[in-house]
C-alpha cells in the first residue's frame, strides 16, 4: 500500500517551485512570485547561440547571445531576449473532467537545417513544434496593391515596375508549424529528438511514443509498462533520451532507480530491454523512503555517447554502457539531507525532481539542490563545490564563492546551517552550453547565466 501510494503521488505531481531569471539587468524589484512566472524547463539550442527557457504560465523566452564587442574582445557575448510567445494555453478535458495546465515540461532544439529554427515544446499533453525565423526586409513596389496592401483597381494601372526588397527592422517571427495532441493518457515528462532529425520520442508515465516530424495525427507506441490491473503497478516512467548519434537506442528511467536501453532494431514494442541498469540496494542504508529516494528523476547520454548521467533525490551517478550492475560513478549532493527525510516527506519536498547536466566535454557534471545552491563535479580530479544563484553573484564580472553546509559539530566561518536550509529555494532546471563554460540556472522566476572564470575553482 506504501509503494501504490508513492507512486500515484509520482503520478499526481508535478515539480513544484522551479524558475527563472533574465540575465543581470532583468532582476525583480519584488519579491512576490506568481506561480505563471516559476520557470520549468531551460534549453541550449545545438551551437549554444540561443538558449530557451518555459514556465508555467505556458510562455517561451528565447535568449540570444550577442556578439563579443570590439572594444571588449575578452568579453564573452551576453544573452538578451530575442523572442517571447504564448506557447501553451490552459485547457480543460470534459471528457475526463480534468484541467491541463499550460505549463511547459520539456523543451527541444531541432538541429539547425537552414536560417530558420525550430523547437519542440510540450505540456503535459500536446507537443507543438514552432519556427523561429528573422525579417529584415520587405518587399515593396507591388504592381496590383498600394502603399497599404489594398489592391488597385487594374484599369488605373498604367506601368509596371519590378518590386524590390528595402531594408527594414529585424522582426523575429515564431509560428507554429505542428501540433501532436491526443497521444498521451498521462503526463508528458520527457521529450527527445532523434539523431536522424526525422523522428522524436515523447514519454509520459507509463507509454513511450515514437512520432514523425512531419506526421501529427498518429505516433508509433514503442514502450507500454501500463499493467493490466492498475493495483499492480510497481514502478512509473520518470525520463526517456535518445542516444546523441545511434539513432535505434535510447534509454529510459523508472521510478525504481533502474535505467533500462532499448534498441528498436530488436522488435516494434522495445517490452524487453536491450540492457538492464540497476544498482544492488545496501541493506545498511534500508528505510522507509528508500524507494522514493531512489526515483530517477532524469537521465542524460554523454556527448560521446559513452556514459549515462542519472540523479536520484541524494546524489548523482555515472553510467558506462558496458557496466550494467553498477554506476562507475556516484557523487553525493546533499548527503547531510538523509537525516531530514521524514520533514522532507512531509512537506512533499522529497518528490522533487532535479535535473543534471555534462559540460561540453563531459569532464564535469552539473545539478541543483536547496537554498538556491547547484553543485558541480570534476569526473577528473574528483573535486566538488557548491555555488549560490542569488541576487548578490548576479552581477557583472561578480566571482561565485563556494559555499559549504555544515550538518553538525564545529561550524567555520560562512558554513550554512542543514537547519536554517530554505527548501522553497530549489534549483531544479540547469543547462549547459554545449561547447563552452557557460550555464544557465533557473531559481523560482530568476534565469541566472554564469559564464567563464566564474567555474576556476573547478579547473
């Protein structure tokens, strides 16, 4: 009955205080926050020039990198707003009596073809594909309209000229180009674009899909754990990715701390994995809220393909594809929270779902924690620091101080107490730029970006 009301809780939940802050001269005046500007879901796209961020009010904000000035050549580019639209809208399902939220989950870059871009986004239900796309010029010298767009009257006209383009202000236009709807029963958590830039896969609970770009009406089910009586189900679908260059696997995360990869060469319905990842659980370290604990809350392919990245509610791990009992890997987040889990279970906080991120070359690895602190691990010299997002390192040129959390015993000076943690404070979201030290950090409404020498203390 514990794990049956777990998991409908992991069903029923959604993140709870995520996102977003644009840049340093984008700051709040307030401190009030209202639920439609929390940001839920940060994205590079794939040259690191463009970085999108959603909320739960159903907005897109894409960033745009400016280039480095002349007078400043040491300068890296800053990101300033480029585009801002509606992307989801509230609905309300008669059908099922059921309210779907507007909020974004998930959003995707699409390899860049030509001028054009495109996106995914998705809320718990539909996935819309946009085209963001620049104008700097217009057309004018029409032979049948005027100066307004009004067609003239034929018999007034008496010459014909040759239109031609003048220049104009750069006007970025976002369309929608696809809507995939009615595909998923529950939530959407997970988005993925395929390498072969045709396909992508959407997973939701219990039912991964596999659709076409350019097919809205119908998508192939590749993955199906849904049990024949609901009463026996064990576990729940928590994130799904496809590899960065194989485009037959990919891999998806349970709520039971396993990571299962799939090729789907094997068989239409990937039922059975290709390869099982799961670590053997130490009966020392045994409680009540091993299961939760133990959820995957995301999973993502390395650069090179090589490596699994997962985080768990206490730490984050390392997976080789050729290691399957195992992570190589496993680094602490909060260890000193294991004390507070009965709280943390209380206030729901235990149900929160971080997100973790690799560095361009896949040496260091990025993840959230409480009290608007994110964590970062060197793979090579095995060092770690935790850094703040806070209106005091926001500005210009400002070097982050480590910070350190004291769980008991003698206290230096700058230690923060485990006890006076503020949990409303989570860094959920973070990106990585995908070439260069450049991240992005979602706190509540705030969208902090840290750049350059702010990371020396990990190089």
């Amino acid at each position: 009955p514990c794990r049956r009301a777990c998991l409908r809780a992991l069903l029923s939940m959604g993140e709870d205080a995520d996102t977003r802050k644009i840049n340093h001269s984008f700051l709040r005046d307030h401190n009030y926050v209202t639920e439609a500007d929390i940001i839920s879901t940060v994205e590079f796209n794939q040259t690191g020039e463009l970085l999108a961020t959603g909320d739960k009010g159903g907005r897109v904000v894409i960033f745009q990198r400016e280039p480095e000035g002349k007078n400043e050549p040491y300068c890296q580019g800053e990101y300033n707003v480029y585009s801002t639209f509606q992307s989801h809208e509230p609905e309300f399902d008669y059908l099922k009596s059921l309210e779907i939220e507007e909020k974004i989950n998930k959003i995707r870059w699409l390899p860049q073809q030509n001028a054009a871009h495109f996106l995914l986004s998705t809320n718990d239900k539909t996935i819309k594909l946009w085209k963001v796309s620049e104008r700097d010029k217009r057309p004018e010298g029409y032979n049948l309209k005027d100066e307004d767009g009004r067609i003239k009257d034929v018999s007034t006209v008496t010459s014909l000229q040759v239109p031609v383009l003048k220049p104009m202000d750069l006007m970025v236009e976002v369309s929608p180009r696809r809507v995939f709807a009615n595909a998923h029963t529950y939530h959407v958590n997970s988005i993925s674009v395929n390498s072969d830039c045709e396909t992508y896969m959407s997973a939701d609970d219990l039912r991964i899909n596999l659709w076409h770009l350019a097919i809205t009406d119908r998508s192939f089910n590749i993955v199906d754990i849904k049990p024949a009586n609901m009463e026996e189900l064990m576990e729940v679908i928590t994130a799904a990715e496809f590899h960065p260059y194989h485009c037959n696997l990919f891999v998806y995360s349970s709520s039971k701390g396993s990571l299962r990869l799939c090729d789907m060469r094997a068989a239409a319905l990937c039922d059975k994995h290709a390869k099982l990842f799961e670590e053997p659980e130490d009966p020392s370290n045994r409680s009540f809220f091993s299961e939760i604990i133990s959820s995957i809350s995301d999973v993502k392919f390395s650069h090179s393909g090589r490596y699994l990245l997962t985080r768990d509610y206490l730490t984050v791990k390392v997976w080789d594809l050729n290691m399957e009992n195992k992570p190589i890997e496993t680094y602490q987040v909060h260890d000193y929270l294991r004390s507070k889990l009965c709280s943390l279970y209380e206030n729901d906080c235990i149900f929160d779902k971080f997100e973790c991120a690799w560095n361009g070359s896949d040496s260091v690895i990025m993840t959230g924690a409480y009290n608007n602190f994110f964590r970062m691990f060197d793979r090579n010299t095995k060092r770690d620091v935790t850094l703040e997002a806070s209106r005091e390192s926001s500005k210009p040129r400002a070097v982050l101080k480590p910070r350190r959390v004291c769980a008991g015993g003698k206290r230096r000076k700058d230690d923060i107490s485990v006890d006076s943690l503020d949990f409303t404070k989570k860094i959920l979201h973070t990106a990585w730029h995908p070439a260069e030290n450049i991240i992005a950090i979602a706190a509540t409404n705030n969208l902090y970006i840290f750049q350059d020498k702010v990371n020396s203390e990990m190089h």
